[in-house]
C-alpha cells in the first residue's frame, strides 16, 4: 500500500507518518523533494521519482516542494493521500521561524517554548507558510478530497480525534494511534517568562 501525507510545514505530519509508519509496518520516506534531499539532483531527476514509488510505503511531502501540477500527477500514484494543515497559521509560522534559526535540525522535533510578545514577524516566512496552507487545502479540493486539521487531530477532545480518526479510513487500532498523537506530547509547551524569584 502506498499512503502519500500532503501537508504545510509545522502541521504535525512528521509525527504522522511515523505513528503510520509503525502500526502499518511500512517503510516512511520524509520528504522527497526537500531542497535538502534533492540538491545533487538534476530537474530531470527529480521529476523522475513520480515514477520510482516503492510498492509499500508511506511519503511525507510539503505542499510547496514541488509545482502544483508535479503533486496533482504525483498524488494518482497513491491508493491513500491524507491531507494534512493546520488552522492556527500564526503558531504554525511561530513553530516553522524557530526551526529555520536552529542550527541543528534534530531540534526540530523537540520540545520548546516561544516568546511571541518580542517577537517581529518575519513577513516573507510568514507568507510562506499562509500559502503552503491554502495550497494543501486547493489541492485536496482539486482532488475532491477533504482535509484534516492539526488542531482536530492533536486536540484535547477526543470527539475531534475520533472524527479525523474516521476520515483516515485505515485499518489501524485508535488507540495505539492516540498513543502516538497523544496532544500532551506537542513540541511546544506554554511560553514562562523568566523572573528573578
């Protein structure tokens, strides 16, 4: 089986695609088309591996990665394509600024806090991140499929996560998924500003 998670940066969908990838038993492949990953790479290349999917696996892709024609062929290779985005975009940029000014990308999935009341928005980032969102949400649209939502997905109610949980239609136990995704397990924790008490 072929699973494709299409999501905005900061969406929670690297905590996805692993969760998926242990209770399917599928091998994960984390996005593809990163500038980072595909830097040795000529165009030609790139646009060839549409057509080196493995059989079973599970790809994390960022909706600005590639053009919007690329991901429109891109996702009929696909038995499963979960759109993932996230309602908030302002603590989505917050998430995605911080880790651009990291100089380790192992921190990019750890715990931290953000203080947003010094903090000068930085507007090309900021813009970045609003249209990765709209496009996720027109491609899922364009592919007559609904999209779920980082808030839904990671949300303290249960009824949220067990209506995303639905919408998955994946043979994989709700529970152990909720495991993964548990929201007390969300990188960022609640900013303390620091006293001299």
């Amino acid at each position: 089986m072929r699973i494709l998670i299409f999501a905005s940066p900061r969406s929670g969908s690297t905590a996805l695609s692993h969760a998926l990838s242990k209770l399917l038993k599928l091998p994960e492949i984390l996005e593809p088309f990163n500038p980072l990953n595909i830097k040795n790479l000529t165009e030609q290349e790139v646009n060839d591996l549409k057509y080196k999917i493995p059989k079973d696996c599970i790809i994390k892709v960022l909706s600005k990665h590639r053009p919007r024609d690329y991901f429109l062929e891109y996702i009929a290779y696909f038995d499963k394509v979960i759109f993932l985005t996230r309602n908030n975009i302002l603590a989505a940029y917050e998430s995605f600024y911080r880790s651009l000014k990291l100089n380790d990308i192992k921190q990019w999935h750890l715990p931290y806090m953000f203080d947003s009341s010094t903090h000068k928005k930085d507007k090309p980032i900021f813009n970045h991140i609003k249209t990765s969102t709209e496009e996720v949400k027109l491609v899922a649209y364009l592919n007559k499929k609904s999209y779920i939502i980082y808030e839904d997905l990671y949300s303290d109610n249960i009824n949220n996560f067990n209506n995303t949980f639905k919408s998955f239609q994946l043979d994989i136990d709700k529970e152990r998924l909720r495991k993964f995704l548990d929201p007390k397990k969300k990188y960022r924790k609640p900013y303390k500003p620091k006293t001299l008490l």
